[in-house]
C-alpha cells in the first residue's frame, strides 16, 4: 500500500525533491546552531577581537536568512504538494465515480462518498505533505544532535536522553488520548452537519408543521455535544503541551546542575555546556514530532485504504475491447430470451423474447413491480443482461460503445432531476454544443415558450435547487425540451407524465406525442387514455410478458388488460 502511496509523489517528483531538500538543510542548520554558539563562547570571546565579532554576526546574519528562505519553500511548498496531491486523488476519485454503473449507486450512500471526497482525502493530503519529510528530519535532527552531544561529553549525553523513553511514553499516551478525543469530536460535527443538511432540505415540512423550535432544541443538544467534545479535545491538547513542556525544563534543569558540577571539575567548558542546554531542545522536538506522526499516519492511511477501495472498484458496465461507435441506429430493438435479477436471491426477468419495429410505439403496462422500468433500463445497458441478449439493428448492444448507445436513446422519467442553474443550461444539457435558434426551438416543441417569455428573466431564469421553483409540469417540459435536442432515434417513457393532473397531462402529453414522431418509443403507463394510440400494448406480469396486441385486441381477448380496461374506464 505504501508504495501505491508514493506513486502520487511522481508528478511532483521536482517539488518533493526541492522542499525534501530545504528540510534537510534546515535541520543541518539547526544542528549546527548550538556547536556555533559554543565556538563563539569558548574561542571567540576569549580572544577580545570586536572587529571578528561583528564579521562573524555579520555572516550569521547572511546564514539566517539563507534558513529563513528556506523556511518559507518548507512552509509553502511542502503543503503545495500535499494539496497537489490531494487534488490529483480529488479528480481522480470523481472521475472514478462518474464512470461507475447504476448497481455502484444502487449499493453506496452518497454521504459515503462525500466524506471520501472531502474529510479523507484532507487526512491524506496531511500525511502526503508531512509523512515522510517529518519522519525523516526527526529521525535526522536526533541521532545528529545525540551523536555532536555525545561527542563532546558522552556521559552528560547519557544523562540528557535519560529521559526520553519517558518523555516518548508520555507522548504516545496522550497521543492516543488525543486521538480518541478527535475521533469523537468528528463524529459529532458529522452529527450537526447531517442535522443542518436535513432541517434546510426539509425545512418546508417543518414549518409546515411549526416545528422550528423542536428543531432549534434537537439542534442545540447536538450543537452542545460537539462543543463538550472538542473542548475535551483542547483539553487533552493542553495536557499534552504542557507535560512535554515541563519535561523539556525538567532535562534542561538537570543537564545544567549535572554540567555545572563537570564544568567545576574542569572537564566542560562553558561553550559546552551552554550547547548542551540547546541541544536538550533539539533533541526533544523531534520526539514530538514523531508523535504528531503517530497521529497522522493511522489516519491518513486509513483514509487511503478507503480511497483504494473505490478507486479499485472496477465499473462493472465496460465497452468490450472490440466495441463499435454504432451511429445513425434505426432503432430495431429485439429481446433474445432475456434473463435478468438485480441481486442474487431474487429474479426480475425470465425469457424475455419482444420484438420492436423500428419507429414503433409501444406501451408497457402492468402492476408496478412486475419489472417495466427493469426491461427498459437493460436498452441503455444501466444493467447487463445476466443471460440472453438484446440487440438494436441486429448488433448486440454489447458490441457497441456505451457512449455510442446511450447517446441514441433518451428518457423521460416521472421525477424528473433538474440541475441549479438556469432555464437554458438545464435545456442545453440535452445537446452542449446547442445554439440559441436550437435550445428555442426544443422550448417551443416543449410548449414551454408561453411560461418562459412570462418571466421576468426569460431563459436567464434560475430554478433553484433541482428546479424548486418550477412546477411539476414545468419541469417535466423542460426535460421534453432537452430531450427534443438531444433528439435520439429510441425514447424511452417511463410513467413520464404519472405524477400531473389530468389537465397538465393533456398538454404534456401532446408534446410528448410530438416528441414520439419518427422514433421507436417505449411507453410505460398506468392511466390507459395516454396509451390509445400506441401501436402496440405489452402487459407485463411478475411471470414475464403475459398479453401482446393492439390496444383493441388485447381489449376483446378478455385477459388481464381487459380487465385493467374496465375498472380505469368504470371510474372516469
Ligand atoms: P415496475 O417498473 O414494473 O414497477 P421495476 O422494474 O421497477 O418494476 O422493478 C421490478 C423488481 O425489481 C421489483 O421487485 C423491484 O423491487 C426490483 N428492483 C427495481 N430496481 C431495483 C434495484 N435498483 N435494485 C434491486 N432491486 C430492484
Ligand atoms: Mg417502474
């Protein structure tokens, strides 16, 4: 997995190297530091040469700032290439997710993937930008320091590391506490979030039932959780920065007394021991360092696992290598025994055969579940076929390019889902490349021309959250509009005007029929007076297609869509 990890490193191999570089030179500064003050101590003040003393102040001066550049490339292009390589994961997951089939869909919750897309991937833009240089520097900055403290008084060294396998217990435990404290700090902002997320959403129904302050006080109780959590957090925070302060003047205190008394018996100069006391806190910082690690690289690793787990999920509806771009289809649609079932313990379809004429409009009726909206959802491939075949023209649609197929065929659903934005975008979505003469044509086609010039804004008009502001026959206009411009040779109509009154479908319907002209259109429909015209009727049972004929026909053979016939007409 770590080496999957690294590979993100690769298109930032120039950026990685320079901010890996600049790092490592910080260190080497400040390791060099404390030997540099000792010399000035020991060999420079002795000598009483003020003229040396400011050449060397002035040197220092041109080092320091020499490290403060590279302090600024650490800083700012370490965390460019943790955000370039979240970005680059970003993109790719997104892009992943958009190739996915329906059964993906079917199966994730899109919360799920949110979290992946935004808190995850955050962990792991974290851990790409300090994982390894933290790791690295810390490991470096300690054994240096030890080896130049060793060096000049090994049993003082001893003495100063003395305490670090405490200090490094001491860390590690309030690591873990601290790690608790946040695990348990997000899950409760994930809590206010989904309760915003619902009340906005749903804010129409709570004020239709006046609960806003039932919702203001379920609000603040979460709101007070996550407040107590993340105060527990800072908390433990706190602990953790004063214990490991504490224990940083603790060493210090005893390198100073336990230096004292060598430098009385003559065997520590004051150089020595002044650099003693500032290698204490070299050596200190990169324990915390570490520590910060400990944190970061459970997290960020999880959250990489996770993201592997999507992005090696392979789209389970791919174009065969040999997949043809089919254009110009006629729209010939013919079921070869079809098998069909979503998950394993329940079949949809047995032995569906079903010819369709191209050019032909045939309706699809039957009680709901008995697999209409299945049968046409397996044209478009949104599923495979798990036996048989179904071919268009004569080639099995799985010799065709997905894009070459699902660009030939449109449908219209009863919810129709509209984007934010304007009037015209959401049209232009049927063809992107429209013109104005194009997406005014498909408006009026669509009888949506009377309703957008009464509007103020006309096709600038914005419809809010997946078209709120318009009403159920609007939006289903619209998504005839669209469907005029993408102008597919195979249509698709499923319960497409269900859900509007009588009135509204009249007018929907009759664009709808317009819409039919000249493709092979597949109707699936409860009220049976949008079908008359139909040129043909399949009706559909649990046991598979049960009646096909003509609507008369299939009236005078006294089978189920007689009777079906009998009770919508007794009722009118
Ligand atoms: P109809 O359109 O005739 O009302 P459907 O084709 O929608 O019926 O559904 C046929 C059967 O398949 C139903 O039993 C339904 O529960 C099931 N089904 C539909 N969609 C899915 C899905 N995405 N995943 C699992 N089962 C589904
Ligand atoms: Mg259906």
């Amino acid at each position: 997995m770590l080496k999957k990890f690294f590979s993100y490193y690769k298109p930032h191999k120039r950026l990685f190297i320079i901010d890996f570089s600049s790092a490592v030179f910080v260190a080497i500064l400040e390791l060099a530091f404390p030997v540099a003050v000792q010399w000035f101590i020991d060999k420079l003040l002795p000598g009483g040469d003020w003229n040396k003393i400011v050449t060397i102040a002035f040197l220092l001066f041109l080092v320091y700032l020499f490290s403060t550049i590279l302090q600024y490339i650490v800083s700012y292009l370490g965390h460019k290439l943790g955000i370039n390589i979240e970005t680059d994961m970003r993109e790719q997951l997104f892009t992943h997710v958009q190739r996915q089939s329906f059964r993906f869909f079917d199966n994730t919750k899109t919360g799920h993937i949110m979290s992946r897309i935004s808190n995850d991937l955050f962990d792991i833009g974290e851990l790409a930008h300090h994982g390894p240089e933290d790791f690295f520097i810390a490991i470096m900055t300690f054994v240096g320091a030890f080896v130049i403290m060793f060096n000049i008084n090994p049993e003082l060294a001893v003495i100063a590391i003395i305490m670090i396998p405490f200090l490094i217990w001491l860390v590690t435990y309030c690591n873990i506490k601290m790690n608790n404290a946040w695990k348990n700090m997000y899950s409760r902002i994930a809590d206010v979030n989904a309760r915003v997320e619902d009340s906005v959403s749903g804010v129409r129904v709570v004020q239709s039932f006046t609960n806003e302050e039932f919702e203001i006080n379920r609000f603040k109780k979460d709101n007070g959780s996550f407040r107590l959590a993340k105060l527990i957090a800072y908390k433990v925070m706190a602990v953790t920065h004063s214990s490991i302060y504490m224990m940083t003047r603790l060493v210090t205190l005893l390198v100073l007394v336990v230096g004292a008394w060598f430098s009385f018996k003559g065997s520590l100069t004051y150089g020595e021991l002044v650099s003693f006391v500032l290698y204490v806190n070299v050596l200190i910082k990169p324990v915390d360092k570490i520590s910060a690690l400990l944190e970061l690289y459970p997290k960020g690793m999880a959250g990489f696992k996770r993201f592997l787990e999507l992005i090696e999920q392979e789209p389970e509806i791919k174009d065969r290598p040999n997949a043809e771009n089919i254009k110009g289809l006629m729209g010939d649609i013919q079921f070869n025994d079809v098998h069909f079932h979503y998950d394993d313990h329940k079949s949809v379809l047995e032995g569906i055969d079903l010819k369709i004429r191209a050019g032909e409009t045939i309706a699809f009726v039957g009680p709901s579940g008995a697999g209409k909206t299945t049968i046409c959802s397996l044209i478009p491939r949104f599923y495979d076929v798990t036996e048989g075949s179904i071919s268009i023209d004569g080639i099995d649609i799985r010799d065709m390019t997905k894009h070459s197929l699902r660009s030939q065929i449109g449908i219209v659903q009863q919810d129709v889902f509209l984007f934010t934005g304007t009037i015209r975008e959401n049209i232009a979505y049927g063809k992107r490349n429209a013109t104005e003469e194009e997406i005014r044509d498909a408006a009026r086609k669509a009888h949506l021309e009377d309703f957008i010039a009464s509007l103020p804004d006309g096709y600038e008009t914005q419809i809010g959250e997946r078209g709120l502001k318009l009403s159920g026959g609007q939006k289903q206009r619209l998504a005839i509009a669209r469907m005029f411009l993408k102008n597919p040779p195979i249509l698709i109509l499923d319960e497409a005007t269900s859900a509007l009154d009588t009135e509204t479908e009249k007018i929907i319907q009759q664009a709808l029929n317009e819409l039919a002209v000249n493709r092979t259109t597949l109707v699936i429909a409860h009220r049976l007076a949008t079908i008359r015209d139909a040129d043909r009727v399949v009706v559909v049972t649990e046991d598979g297609i049960a009646e096909d004929g003509t609507y008369t026909e299939l009236v005078n053979q006294g089978g189920l869509f007689s009777r079906l016939h009998n009770i919508q007409f007794q009722e009118v």
